[in-house]
C-alpha cells in the first residue's frame, strides 16, 4: 500500500491516522521498521484472565492488537529511495505501509504498489486485480461506512474539526475510534465461531437453532486472504476458541438487503465504471441545449402576446373611425322625424314655411352616441295624430 502526497506533514499523519484506528497497534510498533524483525510474536504472552470491567483487559484477551506489522512486514510513513530495493523485494517483504512524495513511486506504481493513495488527488487506485475481490465491501460493511461516514459528515465543523458541531458524542474522534473497535472486536468473535460451526465435533453441542455463521457479513474473500498471513497465525493461537462467548459474534449492521443496499450498490458501480466522467460532455452539451430552447420559447411567447396587443390597437382604432363615419348618419336619421312632423304642421296651417337653421355639427363622440341610440318614435306618432284630429275639424 502506497501513499502518495506533496505534503509531507500530511502524507504522515494520515497513515499514523490509519492504524491507529486499530487499538493498541501504536504502542506496539517495534518491529515495523524492517521486514526481517519479529520480536513482538516470539515474545508474545498470550492474556490467561479477563476483567470484563477492564476495557484493556478485554481488548488484550480478545487478541488485539493485530499485529500487521511483524515477520515480512515494513512500515514507513516517509520511505526514502534507498529502501525502494527493500519494497521490490517480494521474498524479504510480503507486505508494506509506506509513503513518498516522490513522484518516481508514483510514475512506477504498478511496480511497487497493490494500492495507491493519492492525497493530492483524494483517489484510491487498485492495480493488482487479484485483491478486487478480498476488498470489496459486503452489504453489512458498505450500511456501517455509510452510517459512520454520514454521522461524521452532518456533525462535521470545518471551523473547529476537533470536535462535531452538536458538541456531543456523535460524530467524534472518540465516536470513530469505538465505532472501528466494536467492528473488529464482532470480526474477531465470528471468525471464532466460524472456526467452531466448522468443527465437525461442534455439531454434537450445537442444537438446530444455533445462529447461522456470520461470516458472511465480513466478505469470506477477505477472511480467506486473512488466513494466509502471519498476522492471523498469531491471533489464532493466542486466543481462547470461544471468544463468541464475550463478544457477539454478529456483524453491528447485519440484517438483510434493503432497497437502501440497491441502491447503495447501484450508485458504487456507477462510480467504479466512471459513468459520470463519461455522460459529463453530454450533461453540459444537453443542459446548454435545454437553455438555448428555454430562452427561445420565452422570446416567441413575448412576440405573441406584442402581436396580440397589436392587433387590439388596430381594432380598437378601426370600431372608432367606424363609429365616427355613422354618427353624422344617425344625426340626419334623428331629424327626419322632425322634419316630416314640420312639414306636416306647415301644410295644415297654411302658414308660409320659415326657413330653417342648420344645426351645428355634432361632435364624433355625440354622433356616435346618436347612432348608437335607437329613435323614440312616440313624440312623432302623437303629433300625427293631433295633425289628423284637426284636419278633420
């Protein structure tokens, strides 16, 4: 495992962060610093007591620390090139923790790393094929990331990282560490009851509701990898076989897939075939279009509704021009009545007709009202009749 960084400072802490999440691994790092030490497994006295109330009681009698670092094993945080033959030296050294900030490591990383971590980057790159499989995260393991990785995000103070924004236990450094404890403690329990179900001379005491193997929870890839190690070795026979009687032996999030678990794996393939790398263009192509046809509608939109009031406006001006024209109309429609009941009157009386004044012109607006307004033809057939009623006389 290769750690890569322009940051020394960085590049450190974060493998010091790393297996310190293993407990006890930092007070017990005397062999790490060659692959050829192993005085920690020779000298190792296995825990013959348990205090329960005694949390390093506990931790020592359930077989931690793993040891990682012993026999074939190297671990440093800044690795000079003079250790690069060490590295490449795969019967001296099986396995290693190491960080550079040199870029020869980086260029020649199928070389001497399985893993890269590229702090730069923030990216995590697997180029041995064979370990896909071993590292892949179970159902159980990608629900309690993402619960821990959730809690620790939404209480997460940029400000004051030390401590959560709730100022409580959720979220904390002490929260992470208990978090990664309680996990390797449930690991270690199932693979002792992993190793007991397999045990034909256990299926004597078992009764046919013993609780199924769990094993399952811890992808059996990884434990099968985890059983070819020196590490695993050493845990095994320093260890009492019924660990699972002091710790449960079952996964803190096992249970059975959820839709949330669908869709967890959905998104992970998603991310592990670089979907979202590959669409991005067509994402930016498709938005722009998007944009340009939205701005389009919304300019043809306003030219309708101007064309609208436009064509109001040539209405409205034509019904008055209209309007005007057939007003003086309805004025002359208005004095025939008039003029008949004069000529009427002037011919009964035998009186010699005076002549007649114009009327004034009337305004568009007053013709139009005229034109608009129906004759009263009730004065006129009154004044018929009074002229009938005297001529008669």
């Amino acid at each position: 495992m290769l750690f890569f960084g322009s940051r020394c400072e960085r590049l450190c802490m974060i493998q010091f962060s790393l297996i310190s999440l293993i407990p006890n691994l930092l007070s017990h790092l005397s062999d790490c610093a060659s692959p050829d030490l192993d005085t920690y497994a020779s000298t190792f006295i296995p825990a013959a007591t348990l205090k329960t109330s005694s949390r390093p009681s506990l931790l020592a009698y359930m077989g931690l620390p793993i040891q990682i670092f012993g026999k074939g094993s190297l671990f440093g945080p800044y690795t000079p090139l003079q250790q690069l033959d060490i590295l490449a030296d795969s019967n001296r050294t099986q396995s290693y923790i190491v960080g550079s900030t040199n870029s020869l490591l980086l260029q020649q990383r199928d070389r001497y790393s399985d893993i890269l971590i590229n702090l730069d980057e923030s990216s995590v790159s697997i180029s041995n094929s064979s370990l896909r499989s071993a590292l892949a995260l179970s159902a159980a393991d990608r629900r309690w990331i993402d619960f821990l990785t959730q809690t620790v995000t939404s209480t997460w103070d940029p400000q004051n990282p030390s401590r959560p924004t709730t100022l409580a236990y959720m979220g904390s450094e002490e929260f992470i560490r208990l978090q990664f404890e309680e996990y390797l403690l449930a690991l270690l329990s199932a693979v002792k009851y992993h190793l007991y179900l397999s045990d034909p001379s256990s299926h004597k005491i078992l009764d046919a509701n013993h609780d199924p193997d769990p094993i399952a929870d811890f992808n059996p890839d990884w434990l099968a990898s985890w059983r070819l190690t020196p590490s695993y070795a050493l845990f095994n026979r320093s260890t009492d076989a019924h660990l699972f009687d002091i710790v449960e032996p079952r996964h803190p999030t096992a249970g059975a897939i959820t839709i949330d678990d669908v869709q967890r794996r959905i998104a992970q393939q998603i991310q592990t075939l670089h979907l979202d790398d590959r669409f991005a263009t067509t994402k930016e192509t498709v938005g722009k279009h998007l944009a340009t046809g939205k701005e389009r509608v919304r300019e043809g939109v306003e030219k309708l509704w101007a064309d609208i009031e436009a064509f109001k406006e040539q209405r409205r001006k034509a019904a008055l021009e209209n309007g005007g024209g057939g007003g003086g109309g309805g004025a002359a429609a208005g004095r025939s009545p008039e003029g008949r009941r004069g000529s009427a009157v002037s011919s009964l009386s035998n009186t010699p007709e005076k002549p007649r004044i114009s009327p004034p012109a009337i305004p568009n607006r007053i013709a139009s009202a005229a034109a608009t307004r129906a004759p009263d033809m009730t004065a006129a057939h009154a004044s018929v009749a009074a002229a009938g009623q005297r001529a008669g006389a």
